[in-house]
C-alpha cells in the first residue's frame, strides 16, 4: 500500500536558519510529489510539485525540494526562514492516488 | 485568479443532525476531492469525483454521501452527525488531462464543522 512519512512532528528554529523537512514514501512506480504549506487559520496552499525532470524543484516563497529516487525521499529545504515561515508543512504523493504525509509543525521563533 | 470555493465556512450542528457542505472548485476543473482534517491531524481522502462519476473512495463513512453535479460543483452530506465528525472539510478541484496536470489539486478554504 502507498505509504508517506514525514520524518519530523515538530522543529523549531530560529530567524535565519536553514530548514530541511524530510518526507519518505513507499510506491513502487511513478509518482508526482508534493508539498502543501498550511498558515495558522488558512487554507492548503500549493508549494511546489514534482512530476519529472529536473529532480531539484524550485516553490514559491524561496523553498525547494529535491527528489532522489533511490531514496524515495522529496525533502523540503530552505536556506534561511522567517517568522512567517511557521506554519504545517505535508508532503503528498501521487501514486496510485493521493496520500498525505503526517505534517510537520515548523516554528520559527522571532 | 478563481479559487475554489466552499460553502458555508462555519457550521454548527447538534448530534445526529444532518449536514450539507458545498465545494465550487476552479472553472474548467472537472475532478473533485474531499478531505477531512481533524485537530492536529493530516488531511483525509474521503471521495473524489470525476466527470460527475465517482472515482476514487477512501475512508469516508457510510453516514456520510456525496455527489458532483452537471456545473462539476459538489456537495458532500453528512447524516447522523456524531462528535467525531467536528473537523475541517477540505475540497479540492483539478483538472485531470496530461500526466503533467494529474492530481495537482487546488484546495478551497474547508468548511469548519462543530458538532456539539
């Protein structure tokens, strides 16, 4: 069965820190990746996704993600967060269908 | 640009009571899915409908129904309400064409349920 996982519940970081938001999943063909950001009180909103070619993905809001195969791994980065990075962040693959990964709480503390 | 829109956004009802919540997803989008987020949780596939016809069904309770109509909006009813159905209700549209447009779901505001 498709499976995700995110490998953090909660991180907690400074203003200005790299952030790296690990994200696993178990399928065997091909996917399409995604990460979704939730803002305190918001909505879902689309960071980037994966459906082929240049395994390193640019998102918006200066996040990106690479996906290395081999790893069945698509983790999240960012080299310097802001406070209005904190947020819940899910990681979601699309194989067979649609799967949400756990979330992972991130806090940036001002 | 047009988002996906859900209605109403806040619903309070009593036990066993029913419920209908709405989903208007994106113009030309022609699939939609519902999710469930409980508190703290991640969201949950409960259905999704594609070209007014099911397609897909996860674990969304035999209580619960829902269909897409003929403007591809839809409506997710709820009956027999229960506590633990006091969630977030996510919808989401997509256009299902090219492999590169698969599943790259829009997500509506959700529909806040509290049952008391």
């Amino acid at each position: 069965a498709q499976s995700v996982s995110q490998h953090n519940h909660h991180v907690i970081l400074s203003e200005a820190a790299s952030l790296e938001l690990g994200c696993n999943y178990s399928y065997g063909g091909t996917v399409n990746l995604f990460w979704y950001v939730q803002y305190p009180g918001q909505h879902l909103q689309l960071l980037l996704k994966y459906f082929s070619g240049d395994p390193l993905v640019k998102g918006i809001k200066g996040f990106e993600a690479e996906f290395i195969k081999s790893k069945f791994s698509f983790n999240l980065r960012k080299p310097s967060v802001q406070w209005s990075d904190t947020a819940e962040y899910f990681c979601a693959v699309y194989g067979q269908n649609f799967v949400f990964g756990p979330g992972t709480r991130l806090s940036v503390l001002p | 640009a047009a988002g996906v829109i859900q209605s109403p956004r806040h619903l309070i009802k009593e036990k066993r009571e029913t419920a209908t919540l709405k989903c208007y997803p994106i113009p030309r989008h022609d699939t939609v899915y519902w999710y469930q987020q409980g508190p703290g949780q991640d969201p949950q596939f409960l259905i999704s409908f594609y070209e007014k016809m099911q397609s897909d069904k996860g674990s969304i309770p035999d209580r619960f129904s829902a269909q897409q109509f003929s403007d591809y909006h839809s409506e997710l009813n709820m009956s027999s309400l229960e506590l633990g159905d006091s969630a977030l209700y996510f919808c989401a549209s997509s256009l299902r064409g090219s492999r590169e447009l698969v599943d790259t779901q829009y997500f509506g505001p959700g529909t806040r349920l509290t049952v008391l």
